[in-house]
C-alpha cells in the first residue's frame, strides 16, 4: 500500500468515526472508575475532587509517556520499511543508528511537550511525575513483552535493548542511594491499577481494531499501538476539561 492509500484507510469513514466515539466512550468509563473510587476513598467532597483530579492526571501522564515512547520507534520503523529511494537509502543504513538516539530525545521534548503545553498537568507534583514516568516504563515493557512473546514478532529486537538502555538511563543514577532508589519504586508502585487500566483500554481498542480490520496487521504492531494512542491523546485533549466543568456545575 502507498502512503495515500493508508491515508485514505485510516481516515475512511465511518470507520474513523466509530474508532474515535469508542476511544471516547472507554475514556467515560475510565472516569466513572476514577470518580467512584476517589469517592469511596475520600469523605470530604473537596478531597473527592483533589483524588479524581490526581489519578486522571496520573493517567494522562502514563498515556503521554507510552505515546512518546512507542513513537520515536514507530517512526523509525516506517522509516527503514517504506524508505527505499536510492539517494536516501545508503545515508539511512550508515547513520539510522544516530537518527535512533536523535528520535529517543524528540521523544522526552514531546512527552514534556504533552503535559506542560497540550495539556497542563497542575495536579501532580515532581515525585509525583517521576513515580508515573518509572511505571510508564513498566507499561512499556509489558507491551514489548506482548510483541515478542505473544505476538511473536522478533523485528523489535533493537527496539527493546534501546529502550532497556533508555530506561537504565532515566532512573539509576550514580549518586543515588539504594534507600533513594526503593522509595520511588515504592512511589510507582502506588500507579500500578492506573497501568492496568491503561493496558485494558488499550488492548480493548486493539482487539477491536484487528478484529474490524481497521488496524492493518500488516502495517507493523507496533505503529499500530503507536497509531492507538494517538486516539488517546486526541480523546484526551477533547475530554479532559469535563469533568471539571460537570463538578463545578454539581456545586452550584
């Protein structure tokens, strides 16, 4: 398939429509969980509020950092697959390497991009954003576990072993403590039932998609999953000034 033909596939409706109201529609119900269970926590109406507000923020930062992530390879990969110009070719093999590091720091200027300018995050403090950044890598990792286990599908090999090295890099420091170490590990653990929810919602739009045919087997899993959590973010960025409208409108 030629780059317009995915575009026109993609893009066809009512196909995108009823992608996107299904993206939508599982994002309600995942504030439905949000507000219930901040509402079984927290006694004072207040504090409700403060706990909802927390884990939806939680949970866009996990989207935001997988969104990243799987980007910069999914680029990378449709790059090495599709590029096949005699001009360009020969300079992608001898410096893809390099274009892979360059990819892997776009990724952290998007992910910064994502929740300090597209979306501001004013409910999650800095230990706060490195608890849900650390479980990201974990959401990361159980989805290359997919890829390679599962799905059975060794192309992302190098895939893994630069993210691995991504992941070494963002958390073990030559300065820090064990005792530092354990306590955000600790912190991110606190994110886990945020992961699983997250990794629920995005198997679910998946399954719908290879089942529908509206996610391309052939197209690469992962540029798929990439393609996904762009319904997501966009989903995301549409929804996540309603709930906030809906409890100031319940005050009055």
């Amino acid at each position: 398939m030629t780059y317009s033909e995915y575009f026109e596939h993609y893009f066809a409706m009512p196909d995108f429509l009823i992608f996107l109201l299904l993206t939508a529609a599982l994002m309600a119900v995942v504030y439905i969980i949000f507000y219930n269970y901040a509402k079984a926590t927290c006694k004072k109406s207040g504090k409700v509020n403060e706990e909802f507000f927390s884990l939806s923020e939680r949970f866009y930062e996990l989207i935001f950092s997988g969104c990243s992530i799987i980007g910069f390879m999914a680029v990378y990969y449709l790059i090495n697959r599709f590029l096949n110009d005699s001009t360009y070719r020969p300079v992608w093999d001898e410096y893809k390497d390099y274009l892979l590091l360059l990819l892997m720091i776009i990724s952290i200027v998007l992910n910064s991009f994502l929740d300090h300018v597209l979306i501001r995050l004013k409910h999650l403090d800095r230990d706060a954003m490195a608890s849900i950044r650390m479980i990201g890598m974990v959401y990361m990792i159980l989805i290359f576990g997919y890829i390679k286990f599962i799905y059975e599908d060794d192309n992302y090999d190098m895939f893994i072993a630069y993210f691995l090295t991504l992941m070494i890099g963002r958390f073990v420091y030559f300065d820090a403590s064990f005792k530092d170490f354990l306590e955000s590990v600790k912190r991110a653990a606190a994110n886990v039932p945020i992961m699983i929810i997250a990794l629920a919602y995005l198997g679910a739009l998946c399954a719908y998609g290879y089942c529908t045919g509206y996610l391309l087997k052939h197209n690469g899993v992962i540029t798929n999953i990439f393609f996904t959590h762009l319904f997501m973010v966009v989903v995301i960025f549409v929804m996540h000034f309603i709930p906030g409208v809906m409890m100031k409108k319940k005050k009055e």
